[in-house]
C-alpha cells in the first residue's frame, strides 16, 4: 500500500469515527476555475474530502406544502456537526504536516445563483459519493437527496474515488412535488431562479427563517427506502 492510498484509508477510518456516514476523495484540479476564491489561496490544495451526513427521515417527514421550523433547526444542528467535526478532521491533517482548508456546509456568497466558495455536491459527485439529479441536489444510493455535505481542500497526497455512473434513472419523485416547478425532466435545465422566488416566499411567509425548502428533499430516498 503506497503513502496516498495509507492517508486515505486514514481519514476514512477518522471520519467514521467522528460520525461521518460518507467519505470521498476527488482530484480538484477541474474544479478550482469554479471557486470563489483568490487563485493563490487553493494553488496547491489538489485534493477535495467530500464529506457527508443523513438527514432524519421523521423530520422530513413533517414537511408537507412549505419548510417547518423543526426542518429548519434540523438543518442547521446537522451542518454545526458537518462544521465542527470537518474541523477536527482538517486539524489532524494539519497536525500531519500539510494544508487544509474546511469549507462551511452551508454558507451562501450568491443567494441569487444559490452559489458558496465551492459547491459541495460537485466535489462529492467527483468524490464518488453519489450524482447530481433533476432536483439539483446531490443524489445518493444510500440516502437519496436526503444529506448534508462539507468539503476539506488538503495538498495531503491521498488516492481518490471513482464517480459513480448511476443516474435517477426513470425516477421522477421530486417533478411532481416541486412547489416552484422548477424541477425539469433533464438535471442542466432546473430553474434556479424559480427555485430562489418559493425560498423567498417561505421565508416572507414566515415559515422558516432562512432560504430553504426541502420538499424535494423528502421525496428523494435512497435506493435502500
């Protein structure tokens, strides 16, 4: 076993233990044109640890026409544990003698083209954790859409995973859900901004503090459900 293939197994083994359920590596060489950040800052950060944790079905299952505040302070509980154990995990790496950069879960630059520093399930599509679907979400074959993602940027030398081929296939669970109707038959045509105008309602409506839904969220399971 070469030194890339021992740092992987390493952080996986670290990253189950501190709760994570998905873990990948990606190559983030083709990706970086797309970060929001100054060029210098990720020069020699190669590598992407696409990290992953399930969302609960029961609070999912609250949501009906619009987002609940139980949803809504779910999801902020599971992106604190996707922030705070991605930092420990950047730490070791750090601690190892390289670089790494933890990427917040959930922090918008561009609440309009719905855009962070990076996009999270770009970096675990490569990392082989699941597929961009027709809800423009990452989709996975254990949890569907129902997952919170984070990324560390690291120059630790690690192999990577191979993306998956799978695909949603015949599956249209989100279409007839979307309350926005933004969801379409082909993933590149999803209307974003059709999207961004219901997150706007549902915050003006009072149902949730801030810009999310999860609608399409709930119809979207894993194979396994």
């Amino acid at each position: 076993m070469d030194r890339q293939e021992q740092n992987h197994r390493k952080l996986k083994e670290l990253s189950t233990g501190l709760g994570f359920r998905l873990f990948g590596v990606a190559d983030i060489t083709p990706l970086k044109a797309e970060f929001i950040f100054p060029p210098e800052v990720v020069k020699d950060l190669n590598y992407g640890i696409a990290l992953g944790f399930p969302l609960q079905e029961q609070v999912l299952a609250e949501i009906q026409e619009h987002p609940t505040l139980l949803y809504f302070n779910h999801y902020r509980q599971v992106n604190n544990f996707l922030d705070q154990s991605a930092l420990k995990l950047a730490a070791f790496i750090q601690e190892e003698g390289y670089k790494a950069m933890p990427i917040p879960a959930s922090q918008v630059i561009d609440w309009q083209n719905q855009k962070g520093h990076l996009s999270h399930k770009k970096m675990a599509a490569a990392a082989g954790l699941g597929w961009i679907g027709r809800n423009n979400l990452l989709v996975t074959p254990q949890y569907g859409a129902q997952v919170r993602l984070v990324t560390i940027l690291t120059d630790m030398p690690l192999s990577t995973d191979r993306p998956l081929t799978d695909n949603c296939g015949a599956c249209q669970a989100c279409l007839a859900t979307c309350p926005a109707k933004a969801i379409k038959e082909k993933p590149q045509d999803f209307d974003h901004q059709a999207c961004f105008a219901a997150l706007k309602e549902f915050q003006r409506k009072k149902y949730v503090p801030q810009y999310i839904c999860g609608i399409c969220v709930k119809a979207c399971k894993g194979k396994g459900k």
